[in-house]
C-alpha cells in the first residue's frame, strides 16, 4: 500500500510541474483532480488500516466523493489540454 501511495504522490508531482510548464485552466483542472485522487487513496488507507473507525466522515462515501470527482476532473482536464 505504501508504495502506491509513493507512485500516486509521483502522479501527483508530474501534474504540478505539468501545470507550472503549461499555465492553462486545463493543466490547473487536472492538478485538482490529482489531488482529488490522492485525498481518495489517503482516506481509503484510513479507513481500512486506522484503529479509530470514526475518524472519516461518512467513510466509503467520502472515498468515493474524491474519487470520483478526482478521475472526472482528471478526465475533464486531459480533454481540453491542446497541447
């Protein structure tokens, strides 16, 4: 699990620095979605592995709020990216 999250930190890092070589709302909407995602996959590993089980707010549901906003604003930026 820990490794994913490095190789998700990663994705999230490339998009920074594709957003900071290539200003546009486009690169910026893709950031947030990487973001978005990876607050998904932090809050997932808290509510599987943490002790405290009402740690997260509505717990699934919040995973699957950023997720799915994640992969919509990731999908929503790669199509109005014009290279």
């Amino acid at each position: 699990m820990w490794l994913y999250l490095i190789a998700n930190s990663f994705m999230n890092l490339f998009a920074l620095w594709v957003f900071l070589q290539h200003t546009h709302i486009s690169t910026f909407i893709s950031y947030l979605g990487a973001l978005l995602f990876f607050v998904s996959d932090c809050v997932l590993f808290l509510v599987r592995y943490y002790p405290d089980k009402d740690l997260i707010y509505h717990r699934h549901f919040s995973v699957m709020l950023a997720y799915l906003l994640g992969e919509f604003l990731l999908t929503v930026g790669s199509l109005l990216y014009q290279g």
